[in-house]
C-alpha cells in the first residue's frame, strides 16, 4: 500500500471497493481522455495501476472546466468520493474497473507535449525508445521489468540476510587487472600518467575480504567491461557477488540452489530441491555447450572410432591431428529437397565448420549418402545403431578440432530444436556444469590462458598438470544453467600463494608482472588465508530470462544501445580542451 502522502492518499491502482463511500485524493499521468457526449472520462496512471475519473458539466461546472483542458499525459491530482460504477461503464480488465471518482476538486500539476511515440505501441523503434527512456518507462511492459528485477533483488538480499551474510561495497577504481576482458580506463588528475580502472567484477576485494575474516559477503555489484555488445551484453551489469570461507564447491552450490528456489518461487515457478549436475566433458560431448538447453533431446554422438576405421581419409587425418567426430540424428525429415540439404550445409559453414556429411536413411529402408562410399557395410551399420535411426531420419556430422566441432554441432542442435519445435518454453531446466578446464589455449596470445579466473583452485588430482599438460588440468569450477543460458559461475578459489604463483607461471605470467599486478593479494594470502569459494549471477541476464524479454536492455533503466551509447544524454561524448589538459591528456590522432 502506498505510503500517504500530502499530495495522494492512494495510488492509483490500489483503491479498491473497501474504499466505497471514503473521500480519496490521487495523482498520476491521465493516460486516456474521453468526451462522451458532455461527460468526460479521465484515466489517471501511476505507477500501481490506472484509475478512472468522470466530470459531468450538470454536477460540478468547475472541475468540468479543467477536464477540458486535461489531454494525454498531463499530470493531474483528483480528490472525490469513491462509487459504484455504472454497469455500462464497468471494466473487467482493470483491478479498479468496477469504482470510480467524481471529483471535488482537481488540479492540473504539468502539462504535456504529443508523445514522440505512443505508449504501449509493438512497432516503436528501439533506438526512438532508448532516446526518449524516461517516456519508455512509463511504459507498463517496461515498467513491470523494473518492478520484477525489485522484487528479485529483494527476495535475494532477504535470502542472504537470513544466513548470515554482510554486504559489503567493494571500490569502483582500482588497478587494472587482466581478467579476460578489455578494461575500461580512468585518467588520475593527481596522479599524472596514471589510470585507474573499472572492476570488470569485485574479484580481488570479495577475496580479500575473505582474508579479512568477513567469511559470508554478498554485493549487488556494479560491473564493466570494454567489449562488443549484444542483447545480453552491456558495458556496465550488475550481479549478484556471493563469497564464503570454510567451505566447498557442494557447501556453495546448496546455498545458491536455495536462492534460486526462492527466487523462481516469487515467479510462481517450482524447482527442484537438488539441481543435476553434469560434467563439462558430458554437457560438451552430448549438447556441444557449457551451457546445454536439456528442455529437450537431439543429443549429440561420437562415430570417430568408427570413421577411423573405414576409408574417409580426410576426416581420418582430422582424427589423427587432434580433431573430434561429433553426429546428430535429426528425426523426420528425409524427405528435405536436395535445396534444403543443401541450405543445411550452408548453415553449418556459416556456424564455422568446412563441410558438414549426411547420411539420409529413406522411408523405403535404404541409405543414402555420398559418405557411404568410404564405408563398409558393417561400418554404416555402425552409424545406423549408434544413431538409433529409424527409416525418415537423418544423419548429420562434423570433423573437426573439438572447439569447432562442438560450437558448429552445439549450434546446429539448436536450430533444429526451435525449427521442430522441440522446446517447451514453459518448461524450466536448471542445472549445474562441473569440472572445467583450468586452462584453454589461446592463438591469438599464443600461451594458455584462464577459462574462469587466474584464482580458479586447480582440481587436486590435477595440479601436477598445470606444468606438464594444462589442457587437460580441471579447476574446482561451477557453473548454474537455466533453459540453455548461463545464469552464473563461480569456483572455489585458491588460498595458498604457492598454487597461485605456480597458476600465474603457467599463465605465462613472470615473477615481475605476478608482483607488478597482484602483489598485494599475493602477500595478503602470507597471513592466513581461509579456504574460500564463491559465485556470482547476472543479474540483468537473470530478470530478463524470467521477465521472457530477448534483451537485458528491456530490464535496466537506463541502458546503453548496441553501439554502447546512450541515445538519450548521448554519452560518451567529448572532452573539453581544459579537462583533457587538467588530466594530462591530448588527442594524438584526429577524430571526426
């Protein structure tokens, strides 16, 4: 209930028949003017709902007065008597569609200018949206988002109170670190020549926080990152940044699964009490994804060791050099023209793969395939057992290196489960991914790189790995996986400044640049160091996956567009002369 205030004593939308016969004053944006034969009707809006006024020129010529000059948008505050409806102008698609006002006295608070577009439209162009925000908000889509991520929020900092957990505010500008991501920079006025930068998360602090003894820390954290956008991106996020001491990998995974349940609790949606849990190796081999969609099948199936036996040179030699056979049976769809197999084949060289072979197995029993050729018949029949494939199926796969072949086939997996409509989108599968590579290599850096973090704690089994064969070293790592979308990651962290120095010297990292950069931890973890794992969500990504909006723009209220600008203040814009000079800065390089 809305707090009463000296302008309102309800909001809009929470008057209700409780109220009939009482005196009532409300305020809000008339979103609808209607003069019905003399009698005009005004919808007032505010941010609980929609309320209706009338003003009869018989009844009270003075507010009948003002009614005149109320339009669209124009902030008005009302005060009458709540009645009864005439059941010709009752509406049941409002809360409030059964009572309304005559007022006593009404005010008009501001006036309006027509709307740049109107309120509550499909086809409004995103970019006009985004210039015009404050107007886009009171749109009620957008607005029930802001309420929903509010609700969410709430129910996550009520859960973490409960168990004991501090929030605390880590900084904004820190010392750049590499974290994956490009970093976004700030010039130090007093410390010429110096930056600052953006946390790309609160990484370091909430570890050392755990240093510090706060041993159960949680932030709604603000988070930057300089990279290119898309609908789930943007350059500044929030998560929600969770960290505990004396705990394990299980120890994290059963609070967050509770937060989870709370939250999907608030949607009117039931999970699970323990969540499943596969392997990266499983979710890799089966679904071609870290982040596997398991609403519905169409798993993927190893046929290498069948291909390495038969006469298929190339893909032989692809096996020999490293590289994976993955395959998916698609039911049905023997019948596709040569044309569409074709497309298919396109598709699969447009998500990077060079070919992609098929084995069509005809409603009348027989295979067929340009492959078959290299293939014995108890090799085919291989593939067809390993398949399960039945007369109208077809065989599809790709030989590759195993981040090609998974990423093409992972993808390829997903097209057919939209195209087919195999995926329920009221269905809600959520699980956990485990054991992941500490390392992957990178070609572009030429040296291995972090999959999570550089304080990713090492499997234990693994760790002699690190040196001598880090693409096959696991980390204490775990991710949380909703509907095929990552909801958030963490691991348990390293606590001891041996591990992390021999993690930073198989990141390639010398002893000058492992003090140059992380010095500060490094020595922090000489003092007692408790063991300590953590997790962080998006936040953003969470809201809109459960507000069912393709965009994290849709679910913050000032967001930046694709080009990571914001179109309604048109930041980030230039410098003056004089704040360049006062931080020590000029252009080099001419900028149109």
């Amino acid at each position: 209930m809305l707090t009463t205030t000296s302008m309102k004593t309800h909001g809009c939308g929470e008057v209700t028949k409780n109220d009939l016969g009482k005196e009532i004053t409300i305020a809000g944006w008339a979103s609808a003017v209607r003069d019905l034969g003399g009698i005009i009707f005004v919808e007032v809006r505010d941010k609980s709902g929609v309320f209706q006024l009338v003003s009869d020129p018989q009844k009270n010529p003075e507010v009948y007065d003002v009614f005149q000059k109320i339009k669209d948008e124009y902030v008005i505050k009302a005060t009458g008597t709540v009645t009864i409806r005439p059941d010709e102008t009752y509406n049941p698609k409002l809360p409030t569609g059964e009572i309304e006002i005559y007022p006593v006295s009404i005010e008009i608070l501001s006036t309006s200018d027509v709307l740049p577009f109107p309120l509550n439209a499909d086809d409004v162009n995103e970019d006009t949206r985004l210039k015009y925000r404050y107007l886009d908000l009171r749109q009620e889509k957008v607005l029930n988002c802001l309420k929903l991520r509010h609700e969410i929020v709430k129910t996550i900092r009520n859960y973490l109170n409960e168990y004991n957990f501090l929030e605390v505010e880590t900084p904004i500008l820190i010392k750049t670190t590499p974290e994956g991501a490009r970093d976004y920079l700030v010039p130090s006025r007093v410390q010429p020549g110096k930056f600052y930068a953006l946390p790309q998360s609160p990484q370091i602090f909430k570890q050392l926080l755990m240093v510090g003894g706060i041993e159960r820390y949680y932030q709604i954290a603000k988070c930057f990152r300089d990279e290119d956008l898309r609908a789930d991106r943007q350059p500044e996020f929030t998560q929600v940044d969770i960290e505990m001491s004396f705990v394990n990998q299980q120890d994290i995974m059963n609070m967050v699964e509770g937060l989870i349940h709370e939250v999907f609790k608030l949607v009117g949606y039931e999970t699970p009490e323990k969540l499943p849990v596969i392997t990266y190796k499983e979710a890799m081999d089966k679904y071609g994804s870290d982040k596997p969609d398991v609403r519905f099948g169409l798993e993927l199936f190893d046929i290498g060791d069948i291909l390495m036996n038969s006469n298929f040179e190339i893909i032989k030699d692809t096996l020999k050099q490293g590289g994976i056979v993955r395959a998916i049976k698609i039911p049905g769809i023997a019948n596709y023209s040569r044309k569409e197999i074709d497309d298919l084949t396109k598709l699969a060289i447009s998500f990077g793969a060079k070919a992609l072979a098929n084995i069509i197995y005809m409603e009348d029993g027989t295979a067929k395939s340009p492959v078959l050729k290299f293939l014995t018949e108890e090799q085919a029949q291989q593939i067809k057992e390993r398949a399960n494939a039945q007369a109208g199926d077809v065989v599809f796969f790709v030989a590759d290196k195993p981040k090609v072949t998974y990423d093409v086939m992972g993808r390829f997996r997903l097209y057919f489960g939209e195209k087919l409509g195999l995926i329920n989108p009221d269905a809600h599968a959520l699980l956990w991914v485990v054991d992941f590579p500490m390392f992957e290599y990178s070609e572009e850096d030429n040296r291995y790189v972090s999959v999570h973090h550089p304080f990713t704690m090492p499997n234990l089994e693994d760790i002699d790995k690190m040196e001598t064969d880090p693409a096959n070293c696991r980390s204490i790592a775990y991710d949380i996986v909703y509907n095929g979308t990552e909801l958030g990651g963490g691991s348990v962290r390293i606590h001891s400044s041996e591990i992390q120095k021999r993690v930073f010297k198989a990141l390639g990292l010398s002893d000058e640049e492992t003090k140059e950069k992380f010095g500060f931890m490094i020595n922090a973890f000489r003092y007692g160091t408790p063991p300590h794992a953590g997790l962080a969500l998006g936040l953003d990504r969470f809201v809109a996956l459960l507000a069912k909006t393709n965009s994290i723009r849709d679910v913050i209220a000032f967001p930046k567009n694709s080009s990571a600008k914001c179109l309604m203040t048109d930041a980030p814009a230039r410098a003056t002369e004089e704040q360049m000079r006062e931080l020590h800065l000029r252009l080099t390089t001419k900028i149109d």
